[in-house]
C-alpha cells in the first residue's frame, strides 16, 4: 500500500519552525495535481510514551502564520511511501491543510 492515512488522535504535534517553499530538485516550486504550489511544515510529532520525531509535513500553500511549539491539527494527514529508480526509498507525510489547534479552522487552499 502506497497511500496510508495518519490517525492523529494520540499524537501531539507542535510547528517546530516557519515554514518553506517545496521545491523540486530543479528548484521549482513543486505542485500538488491540482496545480497548487505545496508548503513544508517542520513539526515535532509527540505519542504517547515515545520519543519526539521532527518530520516535514507536505501542504497546499498558503499556510496560516504558526508560533514555535503551536500546537497544529492536519486534516487529511497521508503517509505516501516512495521508491526511487536506483533503490533509495522513504515515506513522505502530506496533508490537506494545516491548522493552529484551537483557532478557528482555516479553509483549505483548494476550497477558496
């Protein structure tokens, strides 16, 4: 399976910095399929009895300003992972938008 929903609901995730244009290795903005420039958000994920892990979250731009430690919800969270031609293989996380916990919710960049 390529494409695996995230159930955040015991987990606690924090901004753990501003976020930054995604670029391809070319250096061009990279885009959803819907043609939408996507964001980095740098997170420190935080479950229940483990230890933190600082990830990149993938989202369509713009993203709302976000405070150090902020407390963040993602709505439809995604773990893709990916293989690369020479054997090199990851997981990336996108989600649909990003929201500061507790402000009232933003719409996503695909719904204005």
């Amino acid at each position: 399976m390529k494409r695996i929903p995230v159930d955040t609901t015991k987990l606690r995730i924090l901004a753990a910095g501003q976020p930054a244009p995604a670029t391809n290795p070319d250096g061009s903005p990279r885009l959803n399929r819907a043609g939408q420039a996507l964001t980095n958000v740098p997170v420190l994920v935080l479950a229940e009895g483990g230890r933190p892990e600082s990830v990149n979250v993938r989202v369509p731009s713009p993203v709302p300003p976000l405070g150090d430690l902020a407390p963040l919800r993602f709505t439809g969270l995604v773990a893709w992972h990916w293989t690369l031609d020479n054997g090199r293989s990851g997981v990336s996380l996108t989600a649909e938008a990003v929201h500061v916990d507790g402000a009232p919710k933003a719409a996503s960049a695909g719904s204005r």
